[in-house]
C-alpha cells in the first residue's frame, strides 16, 4: 500500500504534467489568433499574386483572422519559396507555391537550397493550362500552319516564355520534342515584355500562361494555337488542345498552385488549414473568381504532396531533353 506521502507526489507530478501540457492544446485550439502571413514569391499582378489574393480573402473569411499577402519577388520565385520555408511551422506563416518554385526550380537551379520535403503540403488549389501563341506578323492561324512553317525553316523561329527553366519554357521544350521541332527558346522577364515583342513582330512565337495570355488573344494582338492540357479548357473551348494533333498527342502540362507551409507544422494545425481549405474550394463565389481567370479548382481529394511528386518526374524529363540548366 503507498504511503500518503506517496499519493501526494503522484498527484503533484500529475498536476504538473497536465500544466505542462495545457499551453500547447490551448494553443493549437486557439490557432488561428492572429493575422496569418501568405507569402507569394512573384510580385503583384501576375497568376500567382491574383490566386493568392483570391485565396487569402476566402481563407480570412473561413479562419476568422485577416490573411496578408506579402510579395516576395525574384529568382523565379525561389526568394520567397525560401523564406517560406525558413519561417516558424506555426501556420502563420503560408506561401502559395506555382509549379516553378516548387517543382521545376530545384531540378535547374543548382543554388536552390530547399526541396519539396522542407514544404508540409497542405492541398492543391487550382491549376490552368498554357497556351502556346503566334505573332499576328507570322500569318499563323492554326496548329497545322505553324508545324508546317516551323519544319519548313529548321531553327529560324524562335519562341519566347517567361523564363529558363519556367513552366512555360518546360511546356514549349515539351512541344518541340513532341513535334520534332527545331526552335530557339528566348527568355523574357515577364509576360509585358514577351508580349511587346510578339506584337512588334521580333518573336514569332511564344507560351503565355492561359489567364496571361486570355487578354492578349481576346485583343487580337496574338493569335492563340493551342493549350498544354489533355482537353481543351473548359474556360476557352474554341481554343483547340495541342493533344487533339496526332503529333502533340502526349503534350499534357499546366501550371498549378498549391498552399504550402514551413515543415513540421502540427498535425492539428494542418488539419484546420486543410479543411479551410476544402470549404473554400467549395464555395461558389471562390469558384467563380477562379474561373474567370483561366484557373479550374483542384479536386481537394488530390493528395498535393503525391500529385507534385508525379510533377516532378514528368519534369526531370522534359529538362532531360532540354538540357536545361540554370
């Protein structure tokens, strides 16, 4: 039998115990309890920046804390991918990562530090194909015109994207290999430039992301051939599929956006992001305003760390190909 000098220790410990463990549950109970910091590793205004923004106004209204965007621009988005994984894994510091800095990057870039497990992936938020484009000058209207100038003239035209190693420069390698094309890649510093140049009629031909590219086709000043998925998008239905050409059958390749955090966030914290979220994804109004940009929204069943280890594969043979090397 113990003593009650014993029982009283046994209770003492006890107590201490249950202090001891008392502030973590509060604390992942109580997350979120302040504004939570979105990091977008582009800055303002491109696809990634408006799915953040997008993002961030639905997550604050799920989680009930304001959720501030902060651009962290350069590098491919590598900068702020970086800084996204440097932060404390206390879910108050989120980056919306674009299949650039979280997939392609490391497999061209030798100075990128991080790799996809120093993410905890939370879930897949929307992904939209390319668009593979011509300069208005070239007199290119279709698919079959523009394989038919290319093979006539090997290595006379070139294409333009948004950067070495880029999806769009992945998915324009893509084409060329599937084509048994000879082109010359020219990569630009963003979108404005890529389109000053097709339009001036001193690039005959280049692969804008679709919401990128919707306003520039919808314009007349380039003339759209084709999008990078299986299937015509949905959003632009009278734009062929690059798939829908015997030559280009395999070309399958988009650009998508996930929502990561730092690694080792707490289970329980994941979960609640996880399930704002699929509530988010669910919501009409988000939908609505993913659609208009050329974006379809994930599946929330998609295990995104999976999903962007498949991507990562098919990437490395693209780069393969390519020779890619940044």
């Amino acid at each position: 039998m113990s003593s009650p000098s014993c029982r009283a220790c046994v209770g003492t410990l006890t107590a201490a115990l249950l202090l001891a463990a008392a502030p973590v549950a509060w604390s992942q109970a109580a997350y979120p309890s302040k504004p939570i910091n979105l990091i977008v590793g582009y800055p303002a205004g491109g696809s990634t920046d408006l799915t953040g923004r997008t993002l961030g106004d639905a997550l604050a209204k799920q989680l009930g804390v304001p959720v501030l965007i902060e651009n962290v621009g350069g590098a491919g988005g590598t900068i702020g991918a970086q800084k996204a994984v440097s932060a404390a894994p206390d879910g108050y510091t989120l980056f919306v990562g674009a299949s650039n800095e979280v997939a392609i990057s490391k497999l061209v870039t030798k100075s990128v530090k991080y790799d996809l497990k120093d993410f905890t992936s939370i879930g897949l938020i929307a992904s939209q194909p390319m668009v593979l484009v011509a300069s208005p000058a070239t007199g290119v209207k279709n698919l079959d015109e523009f394989i038919a100038k290319v093979k006539a003239a090997p290595g006379k035209y070139s294409y333009g994207s948004s950067g070495v190693g880029t999806a769009l420069h992945l998915a324009g390698e893509l084409v060329k290999e599937q084509g048994k094309l000879q082109m010359t890649h020219v990569p630009y510093k963003g979108v404005a430039p890529l389109t000053t140049d097709l339009v001036g009629n001193n690039i005959e031909f280049g692969v804008f992301v679709l919401s990128s590219g919707l306003p520039h086709i919808k314009a007349g000043k380039v003339v759209a051939l084709g999008t990078t998925e299986a299937k015509r998008s949905a959003i632009t239905p009278d734009i062929p599929a690059l798939s829908e050409l015997p030559q280009f059958k395999n070309v399958d390749i988009n650009s998508w956006f996930a929502l990561m955090a730092p690694k080792g966030l707490p289970a329980p914290i994941a979960a609640k992001l996880k399930k704002a979220l699929e509530e988010t994804m669910a919501s009409p109004e988000f939908r609505k305003k993913m659609e208009e940009t050329g974006n379809v929204v994930a599946d929330p069943k998609v295990d995104a760390g999976k999903y962007i280890n498949t991507e990562i594969a098919k990437y490395s043979k693209i780069v393969q190909f390519a020779k890619i090397e940044n």
